[in-house]
C-alpha cells in the first residue's frame, strides 16, 4: 500500500505544468502550514509543559476535528464544482460523512476515543480520495500530490499524542 501511495504522489506531482506550479506551491505551503499546529502540539504534549498540558490536548483533539469538517468541507466543493453535470447525491453525501464523523470528537469525553477517531478517519478519507481522483472524480491530481505527505504528517502528530495519552 505505501509502494502505490508512493508512486501515485509521484505521478501526480510529475504532471504538473508551469501553469499550476505557482498554485500547487501556494496549496503546498498553506497545508503544511496547516499541520503546524498538530506537530507543535506533539512535541509539546511529550515535552509536558505541566502549565498548557490538558488545554493543548483540547486543542490538538478540537483541531483534528475541524480537520475532519475541513476535508469535507473540500469533498463538498469538489462534489459541487463537477464539470459532468453537477454533483451527484453520492459526491455530496461523500462530504458530509466527515463532519459526521467530527461530531464525536466534540461531543465525547475520551481524549482516547477522540483521538482515535481522528487516527482512523484521516488515511480513510485520503484512501477514498485517492480512488476519486483515480476516476476523474476527485481533485486535481496536484491536490493528493499535495494530501498524501500532509496526512502522513497529521497521522504521525496525532498518534504520537495519543501514544502520549495511553502512556499517561
């Protein structure tokens, strides 16, 4: 499986034009920009600032779940944006199942279940995109060329904050 993700990122970044290139960039420094707050976040919940402890693990649960709502917040606009005739039922239900899937990260009390959702929605989603856009019914290609290292990034900071928690 990371063979094929592997060789996909490649292919996707490969076709870029100079057309995209300025655009792909700007997607690129925002997103990684965007897992900022999670690696931060590792590192500082396992260097355990005993002042900022339990709020920033709210805050890492808390930004994973909108992370969830932003991914499909995009599936929506993708789904919305269809240049064959519209969004389909499908393609929109596609959308809302992760801010579905986010309701429960702000409605229980775990830190583990919470994080643990987040863990296992996150490389769903991109497996799930990954396939889309395989079809032609996904984002750009320079889009996962982008998600693919980005997920791998969020998933690493993730679990290593809950590794953290289970320790504890």
């Amino acid at each position: 499986m990371t063979e094929y993700l592997t060789r996909f990122a490649n292919d996707t970044t490969a076709g870029n034009n100079s057309d995209n290139a300025g655009l792909t960039q700007a997607a690129a420094a925002a997103a990684y920009a965007g897992a900022l707050p999670l690696i931060i976040g590792a590192i500082l919940v396992w260097a355990r600032p005993m002042d900022i402890g339990p709020r920033l693990l709210e805050l890492i649960i808390m930004y994973g779940g909108l992370l969830l709502a932003f991914f499909g917040g995009i599936r929506w606009g993708i789904a919305v944006m269809n240049p064959g005739g519209g969004p389909t039922f499908a393609n929109l239900f596609g959308g809302i199942v992760p801010l579905l899937a986010a309701f429960p990260v702000f409605l229980l009390d775990s830190p583990v279940i919470r994080l643990t959702i987040i863990v296992a929605a996150l490389p769903l989603l991109l497996m799930d995109d990954l396939r889309a856009t395989r079809r032609g019914s996904g984002a750009p290609d320079w889009y996962l060329g982008v998600r693919l290292p980005l997920t791998i990034m969020m998933e690493l900071a993730l679990v290593a904050t809950l590794v953290h928690v289970i320790t504890q």
